[in-house]
C-alpha cells in the first residue's frame, strides 16, 4: 500500500481523444490528440474550474498530448503555473493497445496485468511517487490533468477499485478518516453557476491483491 500526504487536491481527466472517439484503448504508448469534442469540453471546463473552491493554486500535466492540451484551454484564463510531469502518463499496455475498449475492460476489471505493459504496481507506484513529490513540494490544491487509468490508480494503491471516471469531470480528493482507504472523493458538477458535490464510492473494497 502507499500513502500520499494527507493533503487535498483535484484531479482531472483529459477530453475526449480520438482514441475515446474510436472506443480504443489508449495507453502510455499512444500519443492520441483531443477530438473537436474534446477540445469543446475542455474549454466548457473553464467556468466550473473558475468557481472551484478551494481554488487550485497550480497545474500539473501528464506530458501526452491530449492532457497537456486539455490543461493548457482549461488554463488559458487563468494562467496558472503548469507544469508538465511525464510520470503522470497512462499505463502502457503493451499488447493491449489499440485494440478495442469493450474487449480490454473486461481484463482491467479482473486485475489482469497488460501483456507487454506496466504491472499495476509498477503504475501504482509512479503515480503515487509523483502525486507525493508535487504535493510535499507545492502543498494542497493542486489540479492534476491526467488519464482514467491514472486516477484509478489512487484509489487502487490503496487496494481499493474505482471506475468511471469520465472526460473533463473535476474530482476532489479529501483527506479521509477510515483507515483502509483514507481519502474521501468527489465530483464537481454546476448547476445555476454553482459548484455541486457527489461522493464518489468505490466499486468494491479491498481490491484483491496486486501482481507484481
């Protein structure tokens, strides 16, 4: 298990891909772009992101292009520091890449490792590194723009299996106090120009264990 600093901070997903788009599965391997729609949702996030508070005090990016570009429309108000962070990028899956999303899914699900790819806990633990480093060095409230995998991977350090985390939706992690999985989760949404809040629960808790 790991354990990133009990500190607040958001994480959000990039916009639709071609590879979304496609119902592809993308991984750390496949530099896909953000489609037209994809360009659309990250510049309808900019009013959400303008209301979000705690405000985010900067950006962190997975350095593939269709995360980068999402942070960087979202970011073109603001003008936040944004940094670019290549251990942020999807898991690469090997074999498993390009192939269809519907064919693969049923795999992620039952925690079988990419042929060729990164193991979970190899994935795990770049991302868990790389939240702990930003964090210990910049505080709360910072944003990650990164990939589904990647904030699956969070909740999965920690033995705890989440899905469905959808293009452009702003989540906040929270500090939590139940000692299996210590952080409480939520997603952002607007309604009437105001930021409201779901709790997001996790598919199943613990998750089996990792293979390494």
């Amino acid at each position: 298990m790991f354990n990133i600093p009990a500190q607040p901070f958001y994480v959000l997903r990039h916009g639709q891909s071609y590879a979304n788009a496609q119902g592809k599965q993308a991984g750390g391997e496949w530099n896909t772009r953000l489609t037209k729609t994809g360009i659309a949702q990250a510049i309808a996030c900019r009013e959400i992101f303008s209301l979000l508070h705690p405000a985010p005090v900067e950006i962190v990016s997975s350095t593939m292009s269709r995360a980068f570009h999402t942070a960087t429309l979202l970011n073109h108000e603001k003008k936040l520091p944004l940094i670019s962070e290549p251990r942020l990028i999807e898991q690469r899956c090997g074999q498993w890449s390009r192939k269809l999303h519907k064919e693969i899914q049923p795999l992620i699900r039952d925690r079988q490792c990419p042929p060729g790819g990164e193991t979970y806990h190899q994935f795990n633990l770049r991302v868990h590194e790389a939240i702990t480093d930003h964090l210990t060095r910049r505080g709360p409230n910072i944003l990650f723009v990164c990939h589904g995998g990647v904030i699956r991977s969070i909740p999965d350090g920690y033995g705890v299996l989440m899905h469905g985390f959808d293009n452009c939706k702003f989540y906040r992690f929270e500090p939590g106090s139940d000692p299996e999985f210590p952080w409480t989760i939520w997603e952002a949404g607007i309604e009437n120009g105001r930021v409201t809040r779901t709790r997001k629960l996790p598919d199943r808790l613990p998750a089996p264990a990792l293979s390494l």
